[in-house]
C-alpha cells in the first residue's frame, strides 16, 4: 500500500512529489531498449506513474515492470552500459540520433 502511494502518485501528487533519484545504472538492449522501455511501445508514453508493468514486452519475458521515464529522466545521473559487438550499432544509433525509435 506505502508503495503504491509513492509510485503510483504522480497524477494525483503532481511533480514536486517525484523521487529524485542519485543515480541511475542503466543498460542498453541490442534493439535499443532500455529499463524494460521498448521502442515505440506505448509504455514511452506514460506520464501518471512512476512504476509500470507491462504484458506485451516484444523481448522475453513478455510480463515486466519498469521505472517509467517521468522517475528516469528526473535522475541526477545516469548512467548507460552497453558493450561488446552485438550492442555496438545500438550504441552508434543512440549517440547519432537520441529521439525515440
């Protein structure tokens, strides 16, 4: 119940009750995917929670939950990993165009 008044607040709260996380450690799907958030998914547009689940993750498992990016992008930091060759034109896509896929 304590959780779900923080995370599932954020309509009702408005934006000053937002958690303003430290840092985040992120990493970086092959098909750019990031924190369970999927290109082109409609979970990208959430804006009333801070935590969401999805059914329909396009990647195995298809049941995830997620930060959404209303609690991501208030980060002070964050942090992306993505190594090795199967991640690397993620990667190039990423840094050449950041808008959503």
């Amino acid at each position: 119940e304590d959780l779900r008044k923080v995370f599932g607040c954020l309509s009702s709260c408005g934006p000053k009750a937002v958690p303003r996380l430290d840092l985040v450690l992120l990493g970086l799907g092959p098909d750019c995917h990031t924190c369970s958030l999927f290109p082109r998914h409609p979970l990208l547009e959430e804006t009333a929670k801070l935590v969401a689940s999805l059914e329909d993750s396009p990647k195995p498992p298809p049941q995830r939950i997620t930060m959404t990016l209303p609690l991501l992008s208030g980060a002070r930091h964050v942090i992306f990993v993505g190594t090795g060759a199967h991640k690397a034109e993620a990667v190039r896509k990423v840094l050449e165009d950041p808008a959503p896929a």
